[in-house]
DNA sequence: CGGCAGCGCAC
DNA sequence: GTGCGC
DNA sequence: GCCG
C-alpha cells in the first residue's frame, strides 16, 4: 500500500483528498486477495500492477512508463520485486485492473484536475534519464541551439527504458509546451554505447553506479562532482537544479527490470575486467562508432569559442564520454596517424573510383580509426593497438606497418602516378559524373576536364543534362562555402519561405549543423504541415528562382529541389532543399544532419520488419519498433 | 562466401 | 535496370 | 577492405 500513500503525497494537497485516494486503492487492493492466483502470477504482482494502473491512469501514460516512474517512486517497494515480466505485469493490468481505475476515475482527487504534479514527475523523470549516448551531448545541444537560435524554445530530453509510443505520446500530449526535441534511445544500447566512448583516463560513474544499482543515473548527478574537481562555477540551467529532488533508490533491495538484468549481466563483466576481453564491447561497432564521434564531437570544440555559455550548459557537462572530447587531431599532434591517414585516403579514393565502394569503405573506417587514435603510431607494436581491434585486419595491418617502416605506401603512389586514376578523379569531380561515366569519357579519350569541355562543344550527347550543369560550375563547385555564405542564404530562404507562408519554416541540416567551418553544399529543410507545404514548397523554389538565386535546376521531385545557387559576386554553389512535414521532421533532420556515415550506422540498425509506428515516418528507418527502439527524435512544432 | 543502408531521380 | 547523389 |  506504500506507493499509494507515495502517490498520494506526492499528488494531493487537501488531506481529505490523499484520505479518499488511499481508501479507494486500499478497496482495489482487498479485490486483488480475491482473485484466483494464474499461472507466474502471484498478488504481488497483481499489487503492482495495479498500483501501475493507478499511476498510468492519472498520468495518462502507458503502463510501461508507468513501471519507471514507480519505481523512481517506490523504489524499495519489496512488492515490486517480482519475478514477473513487465509484459506479464502489462498484461494484468490490462485484463484485471485498468477497467476498475478508470470507473473509479481517481483523477477526480487531484487538485488540480490534470495531476500536473504526476506529470512533472515524468518530465522530471525524462531529464533523469541518461541522454542519449549515440546522439550525443553535443549533437543534442546543437539541434537545441537551432530550435533556440529559430526564435523557439525548447529543450533536448532524452529518455530510455520506454518506447517509441509511450515516448512519443507523453511528450506530445503532456510536456508539448516545453519540448521541441527528443532523443532516446534504449538502455542496452546506451550502456552498450556508453562503453564504446568510454574514456580509459575517466570512466563514467555514472554508468559503472548506474550498473550497480541497476538504475540509470542521470549524468548530472555528477556535474557537482565534476565541477568540484575542475573547480568551474556551476553554470546550472534552472530545471537541472530540480533533478536533485528525484528519488534514486538506495542500493539494495532493488527492483531488476529485465532490461536491467540483461545490462548487468552484460556491462558489468567487461567494466570489471582487466584482460583483453575487456575490449570486447568496445570493439563492437567501434569503427562506426569512432567514425561517428569524430563528426559529432568537431562541432563542440569548433563552436566552444563562439558560443562559450550555451555549451556551457549542464546538459554538455560531465564530459565523461569521448564523443564530448575534441577530436582534431589534425593540427600535427600525431603526424604519423595523419600520415598514414592521408596514404590510406589515396588508396580509399582509388577504391571509390573503382566501384569498389565497400574496399572503399572498408578504408575508410580504418582511417577513421586512426583519426580517433589518442596515440600516434609511430612503431610496429603500436599498430598491435590497432588491430587489436575491429575494422583492421591483416592487409591494412600490413599496409599500416609498410607505412610505418618506410614512411611510403606503394600503392598509394602507384595510384598516384596512374594517368588513369588521375583522370578518373578529376573526372568524377563534375557533379553528376562517376566512376563509370569517367571510365567511358576516358576510354573516348577525354582524360581531363579540359577536353571534356571541348567534347562537349562538339558533341553535346556525351554528357546528360545535370552532368553539363556540373561541368560548367566545376570551379565553383569544388569550392568549399564559408559558414558565413551558408548563414546568408539561410536568411534568405527564410525570408522567401516567409514570404510565401509565414507557417512554414526552414531548418539548415548538414556539414552546417554538424558545426563544420565550411560546407561541400547547403542542405535545408523546409518544414511546415504537408498541406501548406504542397503549394509552399513549390512556390518557394519559383520564388527563389525568378530572384536570380538559384541559377540551375538538377532535380526537381516529390518534395525535394536539388539546384544550384549564387549571390552576386560569390561562386555558385549547390543547395539542396526538402519540403518536410512536421511529423517527420525528426527523421528528416536527422538523416539530413548525417553524416553519411552516421546515417548508415544506424539504417543497419534498424529492424527492416518493423511494424509501422506512424505511416509517414516510416519511410525515415531512423527506428525500430517500441522494444528495438533504438533513436527517436520526436519534434513538436511551434 | 555473401553482406556491407536504402531511396528516388535521370536516362 | 544502371548510374548517381543523397 | 572487414566481418560473420
């Protein structure tokens, strides 16, 4: 009965109110004696889940978010250790308890009619939860800034040990007043991620404390500790000091989830151990997750200068993981890696123009290895750190060695001397030409981009449409655009979306939004309701168009304008632009954000079964269903 | 040995 | 169906 | 290229 008389201080003020809720839950909780015992079922758990009912009821969540909360609440609660599944907990609730909570309608005790106070417990309890760690802090501060810098506020929730529905819907109908973003992600891959970024020099406490209590901690809880250490004022947004007040259940007797069981029983047998086998989870997915982090942690370091408070804030606080420590290694500190990254490159390029995209890829995770490298490799037993591990194997071992012994790499320079391979990149360069296209080009004798233009003087059949656009902007297309470009046309754009309809919106997705000091093109989302966004995205592109900005078209199609674009007096350079519905704005910015890279690790791994969650956003496979949920961005529009 | 993301447009 | 870029 |  103890969690009743939890939620009931926890909820109602008058004491009469709290007297009557006890009573009422103390009349459900004499029918749970009455009732036959099942199979695995026992009374306790029937207790439970009706007090799951009782808080899923005022809360208008589900039973699984329900199941955190009390646990948050009622952490001790010996009833609601059980050996019952949540599902079986679920499906109790479903056939034995909610019909009887509802005609009781308990709301009616809350003082405030909505049980606002409840509520807050779940917001409270989504910033109690560990961010994302495959959406990192800073990723999450970025998208945040843009929300901010867009004239809307909000704020980066993560959360976890709950799905995509519940996630979605509590956000949506309960908090949709503050929050613009949310990230999730589920807890074994959390802990699985938070291993792989795990720092040798600091592991994260919280995840080793949150492992042993078999509770995830929110990071903040160490900010204090942290700041302490750094002796760094405390820069605490005012919501992060409440989290104080959330109950972290004390050690023992704990309830085990069994999501919890299956962390424990994974995570805490590396973090203990010593021996190589320790690297085990790390090297899973290492590669990908290497490759991704060095995108991901730039943007911190790059804008830390610029914006100094906004990253400040306690939400990028406890750099605990290496996705938050600056990755640019490229100012000469290990001029062997860069070395060996830079041959490595060559060989991968030459891959590339091959049709070999996987050999291709296949160096390029090697690379990115490297890059993340804390170490340079300058002897024959460092490259052992390497192999160690997933992503090099025995030829780029081999490879990394002749590197290392010789400072050269054969192969490399044969690419480089081979006129054919010169030409095929250069070729491949022009926008709309690739490797097979410059393989004919050169097998008719055009070997540079020279001669292609004078071809094509001649005969202009020997290029399509978007290659002859791309042929005659090569230059300016190969340039890299200023940040500063990007903001320009960014204005624009949302000054002609503006014009066209004030609802609509633009977002700038992309190298932009990672942070990156110059862009290869222009990604921008228009978002808007898909209804204003059929006439709104078409006109925009004209408008754009009879203003002189965008001065050739490459594709036109549902909802996307790829094109090309030029102030006076700047190069041209390419912009792509998306019409995006609000309801798949998360997907969309996420996959638009990228990087690439970023993009396929997690295509791979999403269930391609999964059962639709909403039509719409389906077709951005940014997740799973509510048990596989691996990444759910959920936006809610201003 | 097969897999490595998967989509939509142009041709 | 292939090539290409996203 | 690497991995299972």
């Amino acid at each position: 009965m103890e969690i009743f008389h939890h939620l009931a201080s926890s909820l109602l003020d008058p004491s009469e109110n709290k007297a009557r809720f006890v009573d009422h839950c103390h009349a459900l909780h004499s029918r749970v004696l009455k009732l036959p015992s099942r199979s695995g079922v026992n009374n306790s758990h029937r207790f439970v889940a009706l007090a799951l009912c009782v808080c899923s009821h005022l809360c208008g969540a589900s039973i699984d978010s329900a199941f955190c909360v009390l646990q948050t609440m009622a952490p001790s609660d010996p009833s609601a250790e059980g050996a019952c599944s949540r599902e079986q907990l679920a499906q109790v609730c479903k056939t034995e308890w909610l019909p009887a909570v509802n005609e009781l309608n308990l709301k009616k005790f809350c003082n405030d009619g909505e049980g606002a106070k409840l509520r807050r417990l779940f917001h409270d309890y989504y910033i109690a939860f560990v961010p994302s760690i495959l959406f990192s802090h800073s990723r999450a501060a970025l998208l945040l800034d843009l929300v901010r810098e867009n004239g809307g506020e909000g704020k980066v929730f993560a959360a976890s040990e709950m799905g995509f529905r519940e996630a979605s819907t509590l956000i949506r109908e309960k908090t949709s007043p503050f929050c613009n973003a949310i990230v999730c992600a589920d807890v074994n891959l959390i802990c699985k991620y938070s291993t792989s970024y795990q720092l040798d020099a600091r592991p994260p406490k919280w995840l080793r404390d949150s492992l042993r209590d078999c509770r995830i901690k929110h990071p903040s809880l160490y900010v204090k500790k942290y700041e302490e250490k750094n002796c760094s004022p405390a820069k605490r947004k005012p919501h992060e000091a409440n989290i104080s007040c959330i109950h972290l259940p004390s050690p023992t007797k704990r309830p085990r989830s069994t999501v919890a069981k299956v962390l424990t029983a994974e995570m805490v047998k590396p973090a203990k151990d010593h021996n190589p086998s320790f690297r085990s989870p790390r090297e899973k997915e290492g590669a990908e997750a290497d490759e991704f982090r060095g995108q991901a942690s730039s943007p911190l370091s790059s804008r830390r200068g610029e914006r100094d408070s906004k990253l400040e804030q306690p939400s990028a606080k406890p750099l605990s993981w290496a996705c938050e420590i600056r990755t640019s290694f490229s100012g000469g500190d290990f001029p062997m890696n860069e070395k060996i990254c830079e041959l490595l490159g060559v060989v991968q390029e030459s891959c590339l123009m091959k049709k070999d995209q996987f050999r291709a890829t296949g160096y390029q995770r090697a690379i990115a290895r490297i890059r993340a490298l804390r170490q340079d490799i300058t002897t024959v037993d460092d490259v052992a750190v390497l192999t160690s591990g997933k992503g090099i194997g025995t030829k780029l071992e081999r490879k990394i060695i002749e590197i290392v012994k010789t400072g050269r790499l054969l192969q490399a320079e044969n690419v480089l001397e081979n006129a054919e391979g010169t030409a095929v990149r250069q070729l491949c360069n022009v926008w709309g030409i690739g490797p097979v296209k410059a393989l004919h080009l050169i097998a008719q004798g055009i070997k540079s981009v020279t001669q292609l233009r004078d071809a094509v003087r001649h005969d202009s059949q020997i290029l399509d449409r978007n290659q002859k656009i791309g042929l005659r902007h090569y230059e300016d297309l190969l340039l890299r655009i200023p940040r500063r470009h990007v903001a320009e046309l960014e204005k624009f754009v949302r000054m002609v979306v503006k014009s066209v309809d004030q609802s609509l919106d633009i977002t700038v997705a992309g190298s932009y939004l990672r942070g990156k000091k110059d862009c290869g093109d222009v990604d921008i989302l228009i978002c808007g309701s898909s209804e204003q966004l059929r006439f709104g995205f078409v006109k925009v592109v004209k408008e754009m168009r009879k203003k002189g900005v965008l001065t050739d078209d490459l594709t036109i199609g549902q909802g996307k304008y790829f094109g090309i674009f030029r102030f006076p007096g700047r190069p041209h350079a390419r912009v792509d632009l998306f019409a995006v519905p609000h309801e798949e704005y998360p997907f969309a910015l996420l996959t638009y954000t990228g990087s690439a890279i970023f993009n396929r690790y997690v295509n791979s791994k999403v269930d391609p079964n999964c059962e639709s969650v909403d039509g719409n956003c389906n077709r951005h496979p940014i997740f799973g269903d509510t048990n596989t949920c691996l990444l759910v961005a959920i936006y809610e529009g201003r």
